[in-house]
C-alpha cells in the first residue's frame, strides 16, 4: 500500500547538502558559460546547447525517482484499470473513450421552415458550427463554379447573448437602450476611464438589436462585455475578406467573400443556400439531414481533387513549407524603405482583391502616420469586476465570458497553435513559437497550464506576406483529419495593426503586429514582427563586435559619419540583429535556421538556437528549476500539477512532513524550498496512480503521454545537433520502435464545442433549441402586430376626436 518515508534521516541529510553544493556549482558555472565566458561559444558552438540541456535534465532529476512508467506494466495495468473505472462514469472524461469517434453527433436535421420560402423563419437561425459548415461545405460542392460566398457573423459566431434584444418586441418604442444599457458611469469608482457611450452606441429602432455597436467600446461591466462584441459583429462589422478552409493534406481552399458589408441578408436565414442546396437534388443521402463529415470529405474532394477547378480554387504561388530546416537570410528581416515605396507607386485601385486593396491602403496610412493610434481592443473592464484584468486576454468582439482556468481556455488555446501552425505553414509564412511558449514547448512540447495566450515570431516579409493575403481572413479548422476521424471546428479571424511599416517602440502603442483569433473565446495568439531597425540592441551583443575586427571596423566607421554618435542601424546590421516592436531582440544566428519540429502535436519550427533566446529572457533557471509559479513538474508524467495538490495528497494519506524536521532551518529559505522540492520528488508509482485520480490530471496525462513522450526523445535529438535533426525521420523510427501509437497532427484535446455538447448531453439538444427560437420568434410577431393594431386605433381614436 502506501510506502513509507524512505530515506533514513541521515542519508537525507547528506544528499540534501550534496544537492546544495551541486545546485550552486551547476548554476554558478553555466551563469558563467553563458554570460561571461565564451560569447563567440554561444552562438556557434552547438555543443553548448547540448550540455545545456543535458544538464538541466541531470539537475532535474538528481532526486527524482524515474521509473519509466511506460514500460511498467504494473503501472499500465492500473492505469488502465483507473481509464475503465473512470471513463465510463464521467462525461467530463468522453474524449478518451475508445468509441468517442463513433459517438460524435456529426449529424443535424435541417430545420423544416428551410423547406420551402414561403414558411415562416424564426429571427434568428440558432448558432451551431456543425449546421454552417456542413452547410457551406456542401452547397460549395454542389455549385462548383462558386468561388465567392455570402457572410453574416450571426453564422459563424454564437448571439445566443442577444436574443433578449432581437427578440424583444418593445424595442422599437423603448427610449434609449444606449443609455440604459451602456451608461455605467454609476457603477464605477473610476468613471474617467469609462467611454461616452455615445461614441460607440447609436440608436437603430428600425433594426434588429434597438441599437448599434459601431466601434471599440472601453471598460465595461461583465454583463456588458458579453454582448459589446456580439452586438456590433451582428450589426456593424464588416464580413471578413476571404474564408480559408483547412484541409488535411497541408492545403487550405480560400474563398472570398460577395460583400463586406453587414447584412443580415447574407446570412443562411435569407442567402438561400440551404433552398439552393435542397432543391439542387438533395444532401448526400438524405434529404433533409446534414452530415459536417461528410460535408468536409466531399467539399476537399470536389474542390482538390477536380483538375479543372484546382488551379483556381487552390491559392497560386504559395507553397507550403515541408523543408526539415529553414534558411532565414537578411532580406527576411527588412522590408526596405524601397520596396515600400514599390507598394505605394501601385494603383491600388484596379486591383480585384479586398484584401490586396486593403494592404495597399494600409501600407499607405502606417507610412503617412508619425503617431499611430493603439490597433486592437481588448475586453477592458471596469475595476469592480471580478477577475478584470484577465479581460486583456480576449479580443472585445469576440469575447464570450472570462474562461481563466476553465477547460475551455485549455481547449481553445491548444486549437489556436493547432490552427495556426497549419494555417502558416500550408501558406508558406515563416513562423515559430516565442517566449512563454518556446518554454512551455521546451519542458514537455505542451503549453502551460497556467498559460492565457500564446506567443509567436515571424520575420517582418513573412508578416507583410500575412498582411497582404490574409488580413481580415477567417481560418476554418479541418473537420476531419488525415486519418478519417472528426478532428475540429475551430474558426479564426486574422487581424493584422495598422501600422506595419512602423517597426520601432514608438509612441508604445502597438507591441503587438498581428493576432490569430479564436472567434469562439476571444483568446488569441500574439504575431509579432521581427526587422532591422535602429532600436539599440542589449549590451549583451556587444562582445560580438568587439571580437570581430570587420565588424568593429564598420561600427566605427559609421560613428564618424555620425558626427561621434554611434548609429545602432550600422550596428545591428552587423550584428545581424532584428527587434519586435517591444523591443526583445535576436541575432539571425540564433534563430536560422529554423528547425522543423513538433509542438503540441502539430508540425512546426523552433529556432536553432532556442536555448538561448530561452537565457536571454527568463535566464538558465527557467529549464533548470522544476517548480513555476504554483506548479511542480512531475517528472515520470510529464505534466504540470499544481504543488499544492500533492502536499494535499500527502495530507489526505497522512505522510509526515519533512519540513517539520528541519525547522531549525526554516530561516534559510533556498534550502527550504529544496527541501520541500526533495519531499515533492520523492513519489512512488502507486502515489503517481493515485494522483491520476483526479480527472484533470487523468485527462491531461493520458491525451498527452505518447507525444510528451516523443518531444523528450526530440529534446536529446535536437540536443545533439539541431542542424543535423530530421523531424520526419525521427518520428518514422520512434513509431516502429518506441510508441506505436503516436498520431502526428491529431489533436490531443476535445473540440471545445464537442466537448460541450457532450458535457450538457443531457440539455443540449439542436432541434429542440430551434423549436425554442421558432416560438419565441412567433410570439415576438404576435406581439407586434398587437402593439401596431393598437397604435393604429389609437390614431385613428385621436383623430375623430
Ligand atoms: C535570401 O533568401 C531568398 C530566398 O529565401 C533569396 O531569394 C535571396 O536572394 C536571399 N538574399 C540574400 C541577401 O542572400
Ligand atoms: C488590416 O485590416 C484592417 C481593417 O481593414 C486595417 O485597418 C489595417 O490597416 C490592415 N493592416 C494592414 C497591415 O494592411
């Protein structure tokens, strides 16, 4: 059963004190190496990283019990036995059933009133992703020829937030909803922070809402916030330029939309497509039933497999990146003034894109600002709001409620790299995973769980390439995976700032150059742009000048024309040096080549160099040390607890502290925490089973362990030498010899509408919420043609009077 304490005290006592002096001497010398010593070292010898990281394991683990749980087949035993106890009992866990697949729901009914166009519709078409996909999907197959399609948000994005206003029968005689609404002044001790809601709020009584959401909004109330964004993509933002659909064989198929402007007529309630498409002779099989598998499978066979359309309906002169190493050059990294100028001597005007026009008028307006105002909006609230300053997190339009440390934040963000990943890469744009996330990728391949957004790279032609071909584009997830399962239904909207051209701090503005934003959540990935600037680079690239004569040479050559001044372009330019706009800075040489890779399970590319960027912010500590924050990393799972988990666990089955052992020691603080670190490392295998017994845990670890499995084997590989590194060959011989199972490109994590369905199995159910909507919309008709009955005899009481 449960083992006792192990370590006779003395044994302890020692190997704690050999742990102090190893611990300082490891960190004191590679502080040293990294910092002082051998610069020139740094950045060209691989062998660095390689001791690096083997010492980080070595440090890692020097009290740690490894047992290799995998090939414990004790272990997998239990492990299994836990999967069955647990599974079967608990719809939280459904992902991991062996017959999930099966179970998916990918099937609805058309709804009836679709049948024909004289039945009365409901006022709105209630929000499904599997009804607009499958929908698209199919009336895309059936009229080949289309190559533009219809756009209303209200399809693509959940409203559920605004039926009380569509759906409210007063609107129209209701004084000022703005002001009812939005007015919050009352409810803030901070009121100078709040907007006038009459800059973004209008009155629209003969619209749908009552009122109009016309622009970026400022703090708000909770309640607010929820429908801010939803109420001006329903009746104010303009549709998207183009929809890029994924497919599963690294291609994507991109269609542009008939407007931008928002009507609601474009939606499916009134474009009809869904009449088209049932009078064109049926869907699939059935008639009036809708399959978005099916509808997935049968639109990329149309569409790709059809020599005739493929030229057309695939995007020219993009190809996708396959390449195991990636050589970035300094063209990448600046955009030169001229080949800005090359973009405003076009007439934008005869050019047949929204999106072509909209860069060139883009380029046009960051070129002819000094002073560029702040680009994207976050969900800002009020103060008194719980947990307010976590809105940063979410983009306003698409916020949809504060989801910290809820699965769904887990979910959304682990579909954000997926998509991605392979949205760039199947577009040819250069891109990797940056700060917090490199490591978080480091550690396990896997993000925090403490995570809220994902950060990411890209030299600055790769951004403008973003910016010309896909800015205001949304990207649709592959609903069905290289393997023939459902795989997701994630959709994306690419927000490029507006002022690109700008590639210094400036005014502060705009850290950030683009987003990738999951339009379910509002959480997003943050694009940020590397170029040549005369920003000055950290001190710590000077010793690269210094022992380089040519390039001293020229950095002092460049001072003398400079009137004595040191000109950091010259300078960087040697240096090799490229900057973001928050000023993080990387030499080329740690960064190219890039390195093909796997993060989260999805293709991708890490510099070369990723240890030593990983230094430069968060220093050696950041891989050496395996506590963060208030979680440990537990070794044998490869997964992040939080720490206070396991001392509750040690609690609950009443092991003795070791703390209290030492409390003469307490006022040594390190040495505390090395001791509790020591207590933490010390888990047998059955105290690994039952810490699996929570379901977050059993979850997380069981997606998770092939792949987490295969990105340690990677680690030592790209350890070795990263330039040598063959990801595809390398996953080739992991599977025929160490794990059979792992499925590249696969998600590890639920479809986050899936997994709500299948949470609220119970409630959610599609036809009765259209029923729902049919009958409110009813009464809601009822209503006002009493309200007009009444008005009209009110009139005409007056005027024979
Ligand atoms: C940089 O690389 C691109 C292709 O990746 C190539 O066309 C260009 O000539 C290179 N430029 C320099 C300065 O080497
Ligand atoms: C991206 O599109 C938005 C909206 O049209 C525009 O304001 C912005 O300037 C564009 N960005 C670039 C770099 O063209």
């Amino acid at each position: 059963m449960i083992s006792p304490l192990k370590f006779p005290r003395k044994l302890f006592i020692s190997k704690l004190f050999i742990l102090s002096v190893v611990t300082y001497t490891i960190i004191f010398s590679l502080t040293a190496f990294l910092n002082q010593k051998s610069f020139l070292q740094r950045y060209t010898s691989k062998i660095n990283s390689q001791i690096n990281i083997h010492y980080a394991k070595w440090r890692n683990n020097f009290l740690t019990t490894e047992y290799n749980l995998e090939s414990n087949p004790e272990f997998l035993h239990q492990l299994h036995d836990l999967k069955q106890q647990e599974i079967l009992t608990n719809d939280d866990l459904w992902f991991l059933r062996e017959d999930s697949q099966l179970s998916i729901p990918l099937e609805l009914e058309i709804p009836h009133y679709f049948e024909s166009e004289i039945l009365v519709k409901p006022m709105i078409q209630h929000f499904d992703p599997r009804f607009t996909l499958a929908v698209y999907m199919n009336y895309l197959t059936q009229f080949e020829t289309q190559d533009k399609i219809k756009f209303h948000w209200s399809d693509w994005v959940d409203m559920t937030k605004l039926y009380k206003y569509i759906l409210n029968p007063h609107k129209g005689e209701s004084a000022d909803l703005c002001d009812k609404l939005f007015n919050i002044l009352a409810k803030t001790e901070e009121p100078d922070k709040v907007h006038n809601f009459r800059d973004y709020c209008s009155a629209d009584y003969d619209g749908f809402l009552g009122f109009k959401i016309n622009e970026f909004t400022g703090p708000q109330t909770l309640e607010n916030r929820e429908i801010l964004g939803k109420a001006y993509l329903y009746s104010s933002a303009p549709s998207p330029f183009k929809i890029v659909f994924l497919t599963n064989d690294d291609r994507s198929i991109e269609f542009e939309v008939d407007s931008l402007e928002n009507d609601r007529k474009n939606s499916l309630l009134s474009n009809g497509y869904i009449h088209s498409m049932m009078k064109n002779g049926g869907i699939l099989h059935k008639k009036d039933i809708v399959n978005v598998a099916d509808a997935f499978k049968g639109f990329i066979k149309n569409r790709l497999e059809s020599k005739s359309t493929e030229s057309k309906k695939v995007k020219d002169g993009v190809s996708t990146l396959t390449k195991s190493h990636i050589i970035m050059n300094e063209s990448d990294f600046d955009f030169t003034k001229e080949d800005i100028d090359n973009v405003l001597k076009q007439d934008f005007s005869e050019l047949p894109h929204f999106s072509e026009q909209n860069y060139y008028r883009g380029v046009e307006f960051s070129s002819s600002t000094n002073d560029p105002p702040k680009y994207f909006g976050e969900a800002k609230m009020i103060k008194e709001v719980d947990g307010f300053m976590h809105g940063e997190h979410y983009d306003w339009r698409f916020f949809n409620g504060l989801i910290l440390e809820h699965e769904d934040q887990i979910l959304s963000l682990h579909r954000l790299i997926k998509n991605y990943l392979n949205f760039c890469r199947t577009n040819g744009i250069k891109t990797w995973i940056a700060h917090g996330s490199l490591l978080s990728w480091y550690w396990n391949g896997m993000g925090f769980p403490w995570d809220n957004d994902i950060d990411v790279q890209m030299p600055i032609r790769d951004l403008h390439k973003l910016a010309r071909h896909f800015n205001q584009s949304l990207v649709v997830e592959n609903i069905v995976g290289k393997d023939g399962q459902f795989d997701g239904m994630g959709r994306y909207f690419i927000d490029v700032g507006s002022s690109i051209t700008h590639r210094k701090n400036g005014n502060g503005n705009n850290n950030i150059d683009a987003r990738f934003i999951d339009v379910d959540t509002g959480l997003y990935i943050d694009i940020t742009g590397l170029a040549l600037t005369d920003e000055p680079a950290p001190s710590r690239y000077d010793i690269l000048i210094q022992m380089d004569p040519n390039k001293k040479a020229a950095v002092e050559n460049s001072k003398e024309r400079n009137e004595g001044n040191l000109d950091h372009l010259v300078k960087n330019q040697q240096l090799q040096a490229y900057n973001c706009r928050n000023r993080h800075f990387n030499i080329l040489d740690e960064l190219s080549p890039l390195v093909k890779t796997i993060v989260e399970n999805q293709v991708s590319y890490v510099p070369k160099n990723f240890l030593v960027p990983l230094n430069n912010e968060y220093d050696v500590k950041s891989i050496i040390e395996k506590d963060f924050k208030e979680y440990i990393f537990v070794n044998n799972l490869r997964i992040w607890m939080k720490t206070q988990s396991i001392l509750d666990y040690f609690k609950k089955i009443g092991r003795p502290s070791e703390l209290n052992l030492f409390k003469d020691l307490n006022s040594i603080k390190s040495f505390n925490k090395e001791v509790r670190k020591l207590q933490l490392n010390k888990l047998d295998i059955e105290d690994h089973l039952n810490l699996l017994k929570n379901n977050k845990y059993f979850k997380e670890f069981f997606t998770s362990k092939e792949f987490t499995k295969f990105h340690e084997l990677e680690l030592e590989q790209l350890s070795k030498d990263p330039v040598d590194y063959n990801v595809d060959e390398f996953i080739k011989e992991v599977k025929e010899f160490t794990l059979p199972e792992l499925n590249i490109g696969k998600p590890l994590k639920a479809d986050l509408f899936m997994n709500k369905v299948f949470q609220d199995s119970k409630t959610y159910d599609y036809n009765k919420k259209i029923d729902e909507v049919l009958k409110l919309t009813k009464e809601y008709i009822n209503e006002i043609e009493d309200l007009t009955k009444k008005s009209k005899q009110e009139r005409n009481k007056k005027s024979s009077e």
